[in-house]
C-alpha cells in the first residue's frame, strides 16, 4: 500500500481574474465540493461570494453551502472554511474580525479552518491584515468549537507567530501547515523556499503546499516528492497549461484535480480518503447522520 497523500480543493478564493468560471453560488460551490470529492479530494477548502461576485464572510452562505454539500448523503468530505474571504472586512478592526470569524463561531458542520499567522503587503492591492489580537481569538474559538486550523504560512516569519501562539496555548498541537507560496509580497513559489520552511517546522506536524499561478507545478510535484500534501483548484490556479503559441487554456476543478490525482499515483502514492484524512490530521470521525441531524436535513 503506498503512502496516503491528501489533495484539498479550493475551490473559489476571494478574488478570481476576470474571464474565468469560478463557482459563485452556494449551490454551484456544493456541486463542486460533491464532484472534488468523487474525484479524489479529501478536503474543501470554501470561501463564499455575494450576489455582485464578490468574495464575502457572509454566515448564510457559509451556513446554506453546508447544508447543500451535506444533503449529497454518500459525501463524507472534509468542510474546511476560510477566515479571510473578504478584503472589505480583512483590516484588523474588532467589528471586521467578528465578522470573519462568525460562520466558525455559529455554524454546525465546519471541521477545519484557515489561520493566516500574519500580515503582508499583498502586492500590488493592499495589506493583507491579520492582527495579534485577531489571531488570538481565532485560535481560541478553533479550539473551544473543536474545529482544526489549518495553519496558513505566506512568509517564513509566520512559523515564529505561529510558535508564540501554540505556546501561549492559542492553538492545539500538532499543527497542520499549509505553504501558500507565489503570492506577490510574500514567499516566491520555489523548491528551495518549500525546503527552508519545511526545515523550521516542528516535529510531528503534517503539512501541505500549493503555488500559485505557474508555480502551482513545481510545488505540487515537489510537496508529493517530499511526503506532504497538497492543495488545488481555482483559487490558487485558473490556467491548466499553455500551448506552444502561448494560448492559455483554461482551468476547471476537475481538471486540476484530476491531474493531482495522476501525480499522487505516479508517484506511488493513494489519494487519501476523508475518513483517513481526519485520522492524519486528527479531526473527530464523521458522523454523517448526526450532522445532517445538526443542520436539519431530514
């Protein structure tokens, strides 16, 4: 039997180019979540947009989008959500870090969660902000609703922010890392930059990795290489390949998983299910009845 290799989709993300066909609505994002699963994903990764497309932190969304994903009865997949969906509320202040994190606070069913451990220059828009006070909060509604944080790391300085935190007993431990390389302002989407943050970590955690745009290769194959795990989808990557004459061809959740799929195994690896992913990253078993008794599906 190989080695057991989690694939998360993302499925959606905040902001998307325009141009390209992102799942918008509840209903679209819960067909995909239940596609990414027969395909091979373990884990999705969710973030919601308003009626004017644009990404937001609005719990009914977040709330119906569960329900939706939940109602495919045979879909044991694994609900991570953001905590930074929304560039309108993302400035620090305490009225928009109780918005960003109300679906976690509130809603039944979300058993992962994004902890981005710091702030950066998110080039050429803004500053990405996720202050010391926030994150503090965060991690203690992680732990007190019993949700698994994914632990987002942009630049290498996150990993000591992170460490303060676990030692002030704000996040449990082991702690599941995720490698969020290519952004511009933050760590480039290289194997040496991947190296040096996987050398810093401690002992016994498990982590993943994706790069964006054209670094989502290199990283992708790299991760699985190293015994990591992996995160795709149009969040990070909306570009599948470009022809010889520079022709982009677009990209599809399916598409990209499905090549992820086929790099897990040419490796010798299995796709992880959602039950052993759960074993791995130490999230309770699922129940399917009783969380569909939770969210009042008959």
């Amino acid at each position: 039997m190989g080695k057991k290799t989690i694939i998360t989709a993302a499925l959606t993300g905040a902001v998307t180019p325009a141009g390209f066909d992102i799942p918008a609505t509840p209903e679209k994002i819960a067909q995909e979540a239940y596609e990414a699963w027969k395909l091979g994903a373990a884990i999705v990764h969710l973030h919601m947009r308003d009626d004017e497309g644009l990404g937001t932190m609005d719990a009914e969304k977040f709330k119906k989008t569960i329900k939706l994903i939940r109602e495919y009865k045979d879909c044991d997949v694994v609900i991570n959500c953001t905590s930074s969906g929304d560039n309108r509320v993302s400035g620090g202040d305490p009225e928009g870090n109780a918005i960003r994190m109300l679906h976690h606070k509130t809603l039944q069913g979300i058993e992962m969660g994004s902890y981005d451990a710091g702030s950066f220059n998110w080039m050429p828009g803004g500053v990405f902000m996720n202050t010391p006070q926030f994150l503090q909060q965060l991690g203690d509604v992680y732990m007190e609703r019993g949700i698994k944080p994914e632990i987002e790391i942009f630049d290498a300085g996150m990993l000591g922010v992170t460490d303060y935190y676990v030692k002030k007993g704000h996040l449990p431990t082991p702690c599941h890392y995720q490698f969020c390389l290519g952004v511009l302002g933050a760590m480039p989407a290289t194997v040496e930059n991947l190296l040096y943050l996987l050398d810093k970590i401690p002992a016994g955690s498990t982590w993943s990795a994706f790069g964006v745009g054209k670094g989502h290769m290199p990283i992708m194959y790299t991760a699985i290489a190293l015994g990591g795990h992996i995160r795709v989808g149009m969040e990070d990557n909306v570009v599948y390949s470009v022809e010889e004459d520079g022709t982009k061809i677009k990209a599809t959740n399916a598409m990209l998983i499905e090549r992820a799929v086929g790099a897990v195994k040419s490796f010798g690896n299995e796709c992880a299910t959602p039950a052993e992913a759960r074993e791995m990253l130490g999230i309770k078993p699922f129940d399917g009845a009783a969380v569909r008794k939770q969210l009042g599906i008959a």
